[in-house]
C-alpha cells in the first residue's frame, strides 16, 4: 500500500469531527473520497497533510480550543504523524486546498516558482514549469497576472500546478470543483485525469459524485466522520441505501 490510514480520530474540544476513520490508496491509483457537507472529507485531507497536527501545536487557547488527533498515517511505508506539515511536503504528498487558495498578491508565475522552494535544480524548475504550462495553457496566458484576479477554475488549476512544481508524488485534492460552472468543472477534470496519467497518485475529494466516479478507480463514501462504504462506482450505485442516504441519488 503506498498510503495507508489507520485509525484517524479528530477532535475540536468535545465535537468529533473524525471517528476511527481507515483506508488505503495504492501507487498509481486515483481515489475518490465522496460525502456530503460536513462529512469530515477536509478535515481529512488536512490531517494527512499535516495541518491538523501542526493546529494542534500552534493554536492552542484559540477559538478552535483543544484539539485531539489520533491515528497513524502511512505513506511508503513511513509514518507522517509524527512529522511536521512541511516534512511532509517533502516528502511528495501534498495538499491541494478547496478554492486553490493562491498566494493573491503574487502573479501566476511567481506562485509556481514558491511551489519549486525545495527544488535547487533551477534547471528541474524551469522543465516544471514549461509542463504545467503545456498542461494548463490558460496559466501559461496568465502567468503576469497577479493571481487574486484568476477566476476560480484558474486558481484550482494554478493550485494543482503549484503543488507538481514540488515535485509532487501524491496529491490530496479537495472540492476542485465548488462554484465552478459545468463546462468549466468538465475542462478542469479533464486535467486532473491527465496529472493522473503522468504517474501520479491521487486522493480527491469531492461532492460532484458523478464527476468523481467517472475519474477514479476507487471510491471511499464518508459521512459523519467516517467511512461508511467503500467500492467501484458500479457497486455503490446499485446500492440502494448507500445511493439515496449517502450520496443522495
């Protein structure tokens, strides 16, 4: 298994955000984490990265209150938990955040070159970048233009390729497609189908059950904090209860 979970409990003071959560993703494979608002799919995404452990450390006292994480993440064969969101990265899994998130004052190119800061070949950094270009064309248009100005689909994609700058080796992607309007969510799926297909791994989390589906090989349903069902998409579709209840089909 080149990603495995065990056990992953997340809690904000008393409220369980993720209960006893366990699965796998396999290298090469495109997974899909599906759910509804509030099933615990970020919150997820979040601890893999990281972000869950370093709130944990660093937050202490806020609004957040305490925060309980459990569990053991491992990724080839290495345990994460223990290590900080940065080390991580390092590593080759990296987060993907909802709505891209840019760094907005920062043009296009300048946030795909933050993206390459633990790349010291300069000249690895520039074939990165003439790829993701080929790869998002409307980046390679906009790369002068301060990213605060991308429309969403734009910064989904500059996040995407941000993340492969790094020299990504798994990615986590979360809701790539909230707000975006259908012909827009087709193109930007499309370009996540060929990340996929140039070796990389990945773990994407998403409410458009129908685009998911399409996409992956796999399917994790979560609700409530936890995985409820797991399967092709054929299998989860013929199940009645998993299909009205969870998926809301």
């Amino acid at each position: 298994m080149y990603l495995e979970v065990n056990g992953i409990t997340v809690l904000y003071d008393r409220a369980m955000v993720l209960n006893d959560v366990s699965f796998h993703v396999d290298k090469g494979e495109l997974v899909s984490l599906v759910g509804p608002n509030g099933a615990g799919k970020s919150t997820l995404l979040r601890a893999l990265a990281g972000l869950i452990r370093w709130e944990k450390d660093t937050l202490k006292g806020t609004t957040l209150g305490k925060i309980t994480l459990e569990g053991s993440v491992l990724f080839g064969g290495e345990e994460m938990m223990r290590l900080p969101s940065h080390d991580i990265a390092k590593r080759g899994l990296i987060l993907c955040p909802e709505r891209g998130r840019p760094f907005r004052e920062m043009t296009v190119l300048e946030n795909l070159e933050a993206g390459a800061y633990l790349v010291k070949d300069k000249g690895v950094v520039k074939e990165t970048i003439d790829r993701v270009y080929g790869l998002f064309p409307v980046l390679d248009k906009r790369r002068g233009q301060v990213s605060g100005t991308l429309s969403g689909g734009e910064r989904t994609m500059l996040s995407i390729a941000r993340a492969l700058m790094s020299q990504a080796r798994f990615l986590l992607i979360d809701e790539p497609s909230v707000g975006l309007a259908p012909l827009v969510k087709e193109d930007l799926f499309s370009r996540i189908n060929q990340v996929h297909g140039m070796g990389i791994t990945i773990l994407l989390s998403e409410q458009d059950i129908g685009f998911a589906f399409d996409l992956a090989t796999r399917n994790y349903v979560m609700s409530r904090g936890k995985v409820i069902a797991e399967g092709r998409a054929d299998d989860l579709l013929a199940d009645e209860l998993i299909r009205k209840t969870y998926l809301g089909l």
